[in-house]
C-alpha cells in the first residue's frame, strides 16, 4: 500500500477525531483509581468515545474484543480488558484507545502511574513520553523516517531501557493501520522520504529491562519476556513543512 497524502478535507476530519481522542484520554485518566477492573476503563472509555458520535477504532480490529487496550505493569500493549483484573495502587497502567470520526481514525497511547509507583516506574514512563518528543524532532518534510526512528531508539537506550522491536508506529487515516511502518529503533536503511500532508501514529514502547516480548495464550497481550515494566505513549502526528501537529495533543498529556 503506497503512503497516503491527506487532502484539507480528510486533515480537518482527523483533527477532530484527535480532538475527541484526547478528551477521551482525559476523561479515561480522571477516572483512573485503584480498585477499578480493567474493564470498567474499557466501559467507559467506549462510552465516551460514543458520546462524541465516534466508533470505537479497536473494537473488532482483527478480533480484538474491545475499544480501549488496557495493558498493566509488564504488559507491553493490547491488553484485554477484564472484570476480574483490579487495577491496584503502585502500578502502572498503558491505556491505548482509537477513535473514527466521519470514516477517519486517531490512535493514541498513554502510560500513567496508579498512586505512589517506583522510582523505576515514574522514570520508564517519563523516558517513553520523551523518547516520543526526541523523534519529532525530525517529524518533517524532507528528513526521513529513520531521522524518527532513530532519534527514539537511541534516547531509549541512552537511558537504559530496552525498545520493543516487534511492535511498530504506523501510518494512519482511513485505516487504522497503513504504510509506512514506523520502528522505535535505529534503522540501517534511510526509510521512506517524509511529505507534508502524511499522518503516522508514532508510538515508543519501551521496557526497564530488555527489549524482548512474548505473546501471550489470549493472542493480544503483549509482555515483556524478562517481566519487567513496559511503557507506552502514542500520538497521531500530522507532517508539515514546519513543525509537526500533533492531532491527539494540543494540552499537557
Ligand atoms: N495503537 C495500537 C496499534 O497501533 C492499537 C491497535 S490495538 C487493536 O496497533 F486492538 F486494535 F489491534
Ligand atoms: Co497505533
């Protein structure tokens, strides 16, 4: 599938279903407390989503039986959601939502910690939040999307944390998923040419530990192999001549 350039029609759909996503995830961390069941996120999380008149973008995606992936501790990502699952104080929580707006999808991840965490924990998911700000840096017409990839993997590792290989950023737009991949690892090759009007969900999933996952028996769940913490932090980025604009970030998170 070739890249796809977004017309000013298609960007303005995007920036609202970023727009929604970012209140979702809003909403999602005001609610987070301990003693809440992963699928109470997922609840209400879906619920917010369909207050806003979108569609879940997850729900159904390839099977995966819910609108929010909700992945704890050394969960890496696409964590199921479950009534049984009690999220408790001093973990940290990686909430993954997606929304589609008049036929256009945003995707975005957050990682927050659950009351006091370690020191470990607050550190992995600050260095995940700035591994992503270190690679639109170079989120630009003319660089690469090695430029990106590159500049993650090499502040992930610099500060002693593993980047998950098997996992990837994507383009993004009328398909949740769509060319080109985006790795959170230094490259050999230079990888495609950015352009201006290209919307890509960049996505740093790292681990305190080492950057090897396994598949769990439920075929989502993604954890780290060592069973140590992993964080995760999404936007979907819209490439310009200038600066990026981050379509699920114009506040704080
Ligand atoms: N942000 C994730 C991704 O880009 C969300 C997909 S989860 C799924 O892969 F459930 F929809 F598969
Ligand atoms: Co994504």
């Amino acid at each position: 599938m070739p890249i796809t350039i977004k017309s000013a029609r298609e960007i303005e759909l995007m920036t609202e279903a970023g727009r929604i996503l970012e209140i979702v995830h809003g909403e999602l961390q005001k609610a987070l407390r301990p003693g809440m069941s992963t699928k109470e996120i997922d609840r209400l999380g879906e619920e917010v989503i369909r207050s806003y008149g979108c569609t879940p973008s997850f729900l159904g995606y390839r099977g995966y039986p819910a609108s929010i992936c909700v992945s704890l501790n050394e969960e890496v990502v696409h964590g199921i959601p479950n009534d049984k699952r009690i999220v408790k104080e001093g973990d940290i929580v990686s909430l993954d939502a997606g929304v589609i707006y008049k036929g256009y999808h945003s995707d975005a991840a957050r990682t927050h910690a659950v009351g006091e965490v370690s020191e470990e924990a607050r550190n992995l998911i600050r260095v995940a939040r700035e591994s992503f700000f270190e690679g639109i840096k170079y989120a630009k017409e003319g660089n690469h999307l090695s430029d990106i990839s590159g500049a993650i993997g090499r502040y992930v590792e610099k500060n002693g944390c593993g980047v998950v290989r098997d996992l990837c950023g994507h383009g993004i737009g009328g398909s949740l998923h769509e060319a080109p991949e985006i790795p959170n690892y230094v490259m050999s090759r230079k990888g495609v040419k950015l352009r201006a009007g290209m919307t890509l969900a960049i996505e740093p999933m790292i681990n305190a530990g080492g950057w090897e996952v396994d598949w769990l028996e439920d075929e989502w769940t993604v954890v780290t192999r060592d069973g140590s913490l992993s964080a995760h932090y999404e936007n979907t980025v819209l490439i310009t001549a200038g600066e990026p604009i981050l379509l699920t970030l114009t506040g704080e998170m």
